[in-house]
C-alpha cells in the first residue's frame, strides 16, 4: 500500500491591517495606505497595502521613512478590535476543513488536511474553496501555499502574493531549494545569514553542500535543523492546540555591547514590539523577564512580576531598565537582549482601546509633507 500523502496549508492574508481599511473605506482603495503609527511621533508601519510597497514601504519601517518614501500615503492607525474580529471569521473558515489548525497569528495558519485527500491536487483544491469562502465572507484576499510539510507551505503563500495560490509537490521540492536564498529559511535572521554569507553559503543547494555536521557544528541544534529543511524534511506536525504562554522578542546582536545606553536603545524597540503583538492579541502579561546572554554565552534572567500587569512599552522600561544596571558593570559584554511578558491574561477592551489611538493618527487624518 502506498504511504498516505501529507497535505499542508498554509493560508496568509494579504496585506492585512490595510486591506480591511481599504474594504471599510471605499475611498482608500487603489491608494497607499500605510497602517501603524503617526510619522510625526515616532511611530512603526505596521503594515502597508500594495500600493504603497512598491515605493519600498514594508513593516516595521519608521513612519517617517515611510512617509518620506511615499508622500502621498494614507496614515492610518490600526483597529485591532475590527482585525481581530476578522481573524475569528477566518480562523472559523479554516476549522469547517480540519479541525488541525495551527494559527501563527491573526491572519496566518498552517492547516493539515491529509485525512481528506488523496494527493496535492487535491489539497490544492481545498485551498482554493478556502480563498473563495474568505473573498466571500470577508472580501479580502488571501494567498495560499500547498505543500507535503510547514516549511515548504509556508514558502509557497508567499510566492505569489497577492491572491496567490502555489503548490510545491515533492519531485519539485529539491531544485526549489537548492535555488532557495538562505535568508529565506525558517529561523534564519540577519546576524545567522551574515555568518554564513562570509563562508560562501548563499542557497539552499550551498546548505546541503555544507552537510549537517559543520552546520551542527556551526549553529548548533538549529544547524541540523537547517540542513534537513534544506534537504526537504521537515516532519513537524501542526499544532493546533498550542497555548500561548508567553509574548517575546530578541535580538543577537551583530556585534557584542558593553554601553549600557546601547543597551537601553535595544530594549526600547524589542518592548515596543512586545507591545505590539500583546495590542494585536490583546493580552497583557503579570511577569517580564529581562533576558541577557553575555558574550561567553552565559544566559542570566531576571523576572519581576506586577498583578495589574505589563502592555505598554512605558511600564515595561523602567523596570527593564533597573534590571539591567544590576546586571551590567560596564565591562561586559553582551551577545543578545530580550524582553518576555508571560503570565498572560486577556485585557478590558476599552481601556485598552483608548490607550492604543491616542499616539496615533485618528482614523481618515490624512498625513503630508
Ligand atoms: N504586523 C505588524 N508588524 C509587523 C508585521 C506584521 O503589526 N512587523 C501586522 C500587520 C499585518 C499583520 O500583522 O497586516 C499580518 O502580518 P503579515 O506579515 O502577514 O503581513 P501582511 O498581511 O500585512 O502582508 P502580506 O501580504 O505580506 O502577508
Ligand atoms: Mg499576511
């Protein structure tokens, strides 16, 4: 008997935050809408509709670059109580067609629909019905990928955006990833992409050349990881019922600090973007965790817990910023920063509504030069 075939979605809407202004005002559409904070108080995108990319807009950009880039752009601030509703209407769509639905955030997730397919085709078909029920339900695009396991799914969404709908089968896998750039490969962040640029490893097909012991012996467990994804195994199995237990971000730093006001700059933007994806979810969180790995490795954390809890940037700083200076004496150095917020807990919707416009631009303020 032949194995059964494993058929793995993954479903990503486009543009997302922008593409639910533009579908609640008619007007914006066709325009550049840029989604996120004000360009005048040092604000992020968030994320831009298409039109706006193709001035080079993206996420996590500074407003102000942003607006400098693309002057005639729509600021808007986001409505994550709107995006959040959307979210439960497509996460609702995805469960009609599997119950193993792994979200990834509010507009992605992985679906495993093995059990009812014979082949990718198959799958590809699902897909499609997928896409057309979310036009249909929420008139917004998705784009889709359709392979035999995460990795390669998740790389197929994003071939084709917008609207997309891509399937990467098994015979088409290998030549697909030997041309695949390294900074595509999951986990693979600017500082591990640079390290392994300077030894001439550029693709996928450079990966498996390098074999698994040196990747082994040069990133560790996450080396091994990354040859087999280079080789098309990825056996990871989607989660659906993965319980969030924590919100964080770090960085490893390109080159080790030992300035504590560097320091003090890093923790700024990782809060920041701890806060962003607590707003986004809309948690807080009883404990932050101050992580600081030094540059012989040594990890030490240092957690402090408050009952109203931790969401905003500004409450998190001040004690961040004391645990750091019991930790840094000016002589060593560190290699990585990060900020977690654990202990979660849902938060009151208004008051965290109101808390979130106010340093933005109020919805249809038109932001020029
Ligand atoms: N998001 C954010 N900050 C980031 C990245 C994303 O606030 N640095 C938010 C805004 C996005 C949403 O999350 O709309 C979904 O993220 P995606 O990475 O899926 O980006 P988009 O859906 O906006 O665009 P794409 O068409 O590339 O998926
Ligand atoms: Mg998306």
């Amino acid at each position: 008997m032949q194995d059964a075939v494993r058929a793995i979605l993954h479903i990503d809407l486009d543009a997302f935050y922008a593409s639910i202004e533009q579908r609640d005002h008619p007007e914006y559409r066709g325009k550049p809408v840029i989604v996120g904070g004000s360009p005048d108080r040092r604000g992020v995108v968030a994320t831009a509709s298409y039109e706006a990319r193709k001035f080079g807009v993206h996420s996590a950009m500074p407003s102000r670059t942003a607006l400098r880039l693309c002057p005639s752009a729509i600021f808007l601030p986001a409505r994550f109580e709107v995006y959040r509703a959307v979210s439960r209407q497509i996460m609702s769509i995805f469960h009609q067609h599997t119950r193993l639905v792994e979200p990834l955030s509010l507009d992605e997730a992985y679906l495993d629909v093995s059990e009812s397919v014979q082949d990718l085709t198959e799958a590809v078909k699902i897909a499609a019905d997928i896409k057309q029920q979310i036009q249909d339900q929420t008139q917004l695009t998705a784009s889709a990928g359709v392979s035999y396991c995460k990795f390669l799914a998740k790389i197929a969404s994003d071939r084709n955006k917008p609207d997309g709908l891509t399937v990467i089968t098994q015979q088409e896998a290998a030549s697909f990833l030997d041309a695949l750039p390294i900074e595509k490969f999951f986990g693979v962040g600017k500082v591990t992409a640079a390290r392994l640029k300077s030894m001439g490893i550029y693709s996928g097909a450079d990966l498996k050349w390098l074999g698994e012991r040196n990747l082994r012996e040069l990133l560790g467990k996450h080396g091994a990881q990354l040859y087999h994804y280079a080789c098309g195994e990825d056996n990871r199995a989607v989660e659906p019922l993965r319980v969030r237990k924590s919100v964080g971000k770090e960085v490893t730093l390109e080159h080790d600090i030992s300035d504590r006001s560097e320091m003090e700059h890093i923790l700024a933007k990782l809060a920041a973007q701890v806060e962003h994806r607590l707003v986004e979810l809309g948690l807080a969180g009883k404990t932050l965790t101050l992580k600081v790995r030094w540059s012989n490795f040594d990890l030490v954390t240092r957690a402090v817990s408050k009952a109203q809890g931790f969401q905003q940037t500004e409450e998190m700083l001040p004690v961040l910023y004391s645990q750091l200076s019991r930790l840094v004496d000016g002589k060593q150095a560190v290699r990585l920063l990060g900020v977690i917020v654990s202990n979660l807990f849902s938060q009151d919707v208004m008051a965290r509504e109101r808390r979130i416009v106010t340093p933005s631009l109020w919805p249809g303020e038109i932001a020029q030069e």
